[in-house]
C-alpha cells in the first residue's frame, strides 16, 4: 500500500505546495498575532514615553508647590493634586465598606439564588458608562444648587464599588471552608467568624483591590467634567468638599489639551506625568502583591 | 461517682445556647451585608429612574422620533427653547464603536493567542501585564496625546495616505485638516478596546483543555489549523461576548472622543470618516454644563437615557451569553 503523496501531514510531504500552503499560513497567522501583541506594547511605550519626556521638563519644585498662573508659564498644580486626593479619599470612604459589605454578602450569607441577581448588578454598574453616571449625581445633587466635591466623590464611589467587590470576593473564595468550619466548632458565631477570621486572612487582598480601585477612580475625567469641573484652577488649596467644585488633576489636563499656548500644554503633560506615574506604580505594585498573596494562599 | 456522656446537641440546640451579643452580632452583620447588597441593587435602579425622570420632558415632547431626528439647535423652535434629536450622535457612536471593534477586535483577540498559546512563559509573563497596563492609562491622558501628538500625524500623513490608496471607497473621503475626526477618536478608543478584548479572550482561551488542543495537534493539524478547528470554535460565544464587552466600552467613551472627535454645534451624518462627529457620550459631556435651558438638558438626558439603555443591553447580552456556555459545559 502506498500513501498518496499530497496527505495531510506537513511531515510526511512538505514538499507540496498544500503543505507548503499550509505551512505558509500558519506563519502568517503566528507571525501576525506575534506583531499584534509587539504593536501594542509599542502604542503603550510611544505612549509612556511621551508623557515621560514632555511631562519631566515640565516638573520642577515649583510644580508641587504652587498653584497654576491665572496666565503664562510656571506655577504647579498643587490645588488640583490635593484636590484629586481628598475627592479621592472620600470616594474610597464610601465604597471600601459597602464594597466589602457587599462581598461579604454574596459569599458567606446569600445563597446562589440569590447572589446571582446581585453579581449581575454589580456587572452592570461596573459596565456604566461613566458618563452616565456623571449624569446621574448630577441630576441627584448639583441639578438646581451647584456643583460640589463630594458629587465627586459619590460618582467615584458607584464606579469603585464594584471594583472592591469583586476583588474582595475573589480573596474571600480563597479562604478554605475549613477554617470557617474550625472556628465554627470552636463556639465561634458566624460574625465573630467573619470579622475574627475570614476577613484578616484577606486583609492584604482587600488593600491591593482598593487600591487598584483608587487607581481607576484617580484618572476618572467624565464625571468630574459634570461635577467638579467649575472652579478657579489658581485659587490656594482647600479641603471643603462641600463647598464648591474642587480643583483635580483630570480635570487640570483636560483643560490643559484644550488650550493653545505651550505653557498650558506643558502643565498638561507634567499633571499627566504625575497621574500617570501613580497609576501605573500603583497598578505594578498591586499586581506583584496580587501574585504572592494568591501563590501563599494556595499553598 | 457516675458519669455521664454530654448530650450531644443539635445545631439549633447549639445555637440556642448562643449568648445574647453573639445573636445580636450575627443579626447585625447579616442586615449590614444585606443592606449594602440592597444598595447595590437600588443604585442600578435608582440610576435609571432618575435619568428617565429627568428625560421626561423631552420623552414626552419628541416621543421615539427623537432617535431618528436630526437636529440640534438651543436656541431656536417654539419658545426659544430649541428643536433636538439623537440621529447624528447615534450615528457617530455607531461609527466610532465600528471603527474601535474592526480595529481592536481582530488585534485584541490575536494578542490573546499570541499570550496564551505562542509566546514562551517567560514572554507571555512579561507581555500580558504590559497589554493590560494599557487600559490603566486615563482616557483624559490618551485624549492629550491623542490631541497634542497623534492628531497631527494623522492630517500629515495617515489620512492624505488612506485617501489616495482606498479614496475611492467613499467613507475615506477628503482628510480632515485638523487631524481630528470621528476617524481619529475610533483610533485611539480602539488602543482602550484592545487590552480589554486581549485579557478576556486569553482567559478563554487558556479554558481550552489541552486535550482537545493536542489532539489536533497529534492528527498532524498545524497551530493555526489547531486555533481555528478547536480554540476559536469551542470558544465562539465567549469570543462574542468578549466582543461585546468591548463594545460597551467603546459606546460609553465620552472624553476622548469629547477631545480628538472634533464635535461641536454642528450635528452632521456624512459618509465620510474623517469629518467631524459627536457621540452620545461626547455630546453629553460637552454641553451639559453648559445647557442653554432647560429642554436642551432634558433632551441631554434622553441622550443618557438611550446611552444608558444601550450599555445595560451590550452588558446583560453578555452576561448572558457567558451564563448560558458555562450552564451548557456543566451539563457536558
């Protein structure tokens, strides 16, 4: 018996031109998936490295220090730095509890009936546009009166409770039902349980999902072009959420691009610098710290 | 001295012996979890509620027609108050989200083969955070270099090269002399679509059981024949709904398209891809605080109303998609 010389195997009988054919596209295909993910790290490099360069000459001492000049070069964004930071800092006040609450809620209480509807809803306000929800606050609280830092805040908090959520019930799943068990069988309730055990063995999970949530709301521009968006960007620094619109870094760059002059398109890139350091710093940091934390829990 | 065995409890015996501050404890935290659960849910409601209620006005005024109307203008009509419609953003968020899918889709998912399936370990470790350090960017940081870097690059030469190759097609009209355009914003929201379609798909993918994938292998199948027989097509309804995530995200970009799109007063349809244009998103974000009266945030709010309906459907399609293949592999 003899094989027909064009089988199918590219081994057999490279040298035809179906399985050089074949040979030829598979290349292809892998050579271009290859380029794909080469291009993107490229985007992603181009992209850093501009906001690096650009936005390094930009910084100096002056630029953490002071505010920005009603006109013309020099001056910092002070202001809009401590204002994305205490917008911020309320927004994770308001979203790491219910957030955990919430986590808490679908895996040691609701039964999977119940947790479904409640995951899908965090889905969905996870897939928000934030826009929208910028339109929501809105019409909640600065509709008629104003607007306001903490509209801020709350908007930020919608976006990051579902961030913290599904992190904390990630971590909370790697918990083994045998230590609830044990403790349990130990006289312990059910909340002394949660709180005593549970949770402290997933404290460094919850930080490292809060603080890539921080992350994501710290660069959010959408909502704050609705509710924190009018304010004079040189007045000095304030806390008061409750006042008025506070100045923030988003919005310093947002602004910033919109603006012909150099001098506004180099603020632009030294806030960029600044906001993007954070993030990514922060987005590397809590990923390694993700890794060893799940590799030290399953073993 | 006799001794006698403890009795052995029931559990809700167990229970019954609990000390009043435990079975206030377990009350507690139960409510307090219940309660945050509850304010999730009535979040979603109340989001939608208050965006409905605010669009009323303009519900009861235009009815549906409004989706399909084309036009925009404050300051004009009865009253002064101004004539709306959606058409031309409902157009440029069509255009730009098919521009951001036909650009990231493919190369999304082919970073995802590349990471779960070509690259060496060591590559793959090393690439994979990086692609998804890409979505961590602001869209307000890739909306400045979009404007200050990549604008200009497309009026010099991107454009004025597609519009001598394809110009003939009639979308890649006459370039557009700023570099911005519904063509550019497509672009760039695409570089936001990509790590999204790459990170999802790589999972689904790496769910593929080696089996199957070495079985294709050992009947003398090549790599890609293997990706295409048995990784794409036990993985098609995760791929669409990988797709349609991404689509969410497209859809629901306001500033970057409120920065590089080049929208303003003017509402356009044109065929061509380069003009200017507004998207849902965009628009909102760009007039709201400026609203010359109240129709027109009205009108704004039905803009969010239809964005809103059109980003719970793209998520719930989703949702189910997945719900569905994992409930059918179970029963497998």
């Amino acid at each position: 018996m003899t094989i027909p010389a064009d089988s199918a195997s590219p081994f057999a009988a490279s040298t035809t031109w179906r399985a050089r054919r074949r040979r030829g596209i598979d290349r292809g295909m892998r050579g271009s998936a290859t380029l794909a993910a080469i291009g993107s790290v490229a985007v992603l490099i181009w992209v850093i490295l501009d906001v690096a360069l650009k936005g390094a000459s930009a910084i100096n001492g002056d630029f953490f220090t002071k505010a920005p000049p009603v006109f013309g070069t020099g001056g910092g964004i002070l202001p809009e730095i401590v204002g994305t930071g205490v917008i911020v800092a309320l927004a994770t006040g308001f979203a790491l509890p219910i957030g955990v609450l919430v986590a808490v809620f679908l895996s040691e209480f609701a039964s999977p009936r119940l947790a479904y509807p409640i995951r899908l809803a965090l889905d969905l306000l996870n897939g928000l546009p934030s826009i929208v929800i910028g339109v929501f606050v809105y019409g909640l609280l600065v509709l008629g009166s104003g607007q306001k830092g903490y509209a801020a805040s709350i908007a930020l908090a919608i976006i990051m409770v579902p961030l913290i959520a599904r992190a904390t019930q990630e971590v909370l799943r790697l918990v083994p039902q045998a230590q609830r068990d044990a403790s349990h069988a130990l006289g312990m309730s059910t909340w002394r349980t949660t709180l005593g055990v549970v949770l402290p063995a997933c404290i460094s999970g919850i930080l490292t999902g809060t603080v890539l949530a921080v992350a994501r709301a710290a660069g959010e521009t959408a909502p704050l072009l609705l509710l924190s968006s009018f304010y004079n960007p040189n007045q000095p620094v304030t806390f008061n959420l409750f006042g008025q619109a506070i100045p923030n870094i988003p919005m310093e760059i947002f602004n910033d691009a919109e603006q012909p002059d150099l001098a506004s398109h180099a603020r632009g890139w030294g806030a960029a610098l600044v906001l993007v350091t954070i993030i990514l710093l922060v987005n590397l940091i809590a990923r390694y710290a993700l890794a060893r934390q799940r590799r030290r829990m399953y073993r | 001295m006799r001794v006698t065995a403890p009795p052995i409890l029931a559990p809700s015996e167990l229970s019954g012996s609990r000390s009043p501050a435990d079975r206030f404890g377990d009350r507690a935290l139960f409510a307090l979890t219940t309660l945050a659960a509850v304010a999730v849910l009535a979040t979603i409601a109340f989001v939608i509620y208050q965006l409905i209620d605010g669009a009323l006005p303009a519900i009861d005024l235009y009815g549906l027609g409004f989706i399909g109307h084309n036009v925009w203008v404050p300051n004009l009509g009865p009253g002064g108050l101004g004539i709306y419609g959606a058409a031309a953003f409902i157009y440029g968020t069509a255009i730009i989200s098919a521009i951001a899918l036909v650009v990231g889709a493919p190369i999304g998912i082919a970073i995802g083969l590349f990471l779960s399936m070509l690259a060496p370990r060591g590559i793959a470790t090393a690439i994979g955070p990086l692609v998804e350090l890409i979505a961590a960017i602001p869209s307000v940081v890739l909306g400045l270099w979009g404007i200050l870097i990549f604008a200009p690059i497309m009026s010099s030469t991107i454009e004025p090269a597609l519009h001598d190759v394809l110009g003939w097609i009639p979308i890649f009209g006459a370039p557009n002399a700023t570099g911005h355009g519904l063509f550019t914003a497509g672009i760039v929201v695409a570089v936001m679509v990509v790590p999204i379609i790459a990170s999802i798909s790589r999972e689904l993918f790496n769910s593929v059981p080696n089996e199957l994938k070495e079985g294709a292998l050992a009947l003398g199948a090549t790599r890609w024949e293997m990706v295409r027989g048995v990784v794409l097509s036990s993985t098609r309804p995760g791929l669409i709904a990988t797709l349609i995530l991404g689509l969410s995200r497209a859809l629901g970009e306001a500033i970057v398209v409120l920065q590089l799109a080049g929208g303003g007063s003017a509402s356009i349809i044109s065929g061509n891809l380069f003009n200017n244009g507004d998207s849902l998103a965009s628009r909102i974000a760009n007039t709201f605080i400026g609203a010359l009266n109240s129709r027109e945030t009205a009108a704004l709010f039905y803009l969010a109303v239809i964005l809103l309906a059109l980003g719970l459907a793209a998520n719930l399609a989703a949702q189910m998609i997945v719900r569905r293949y994992e409930l059918s592999h179970r029963r497998a």
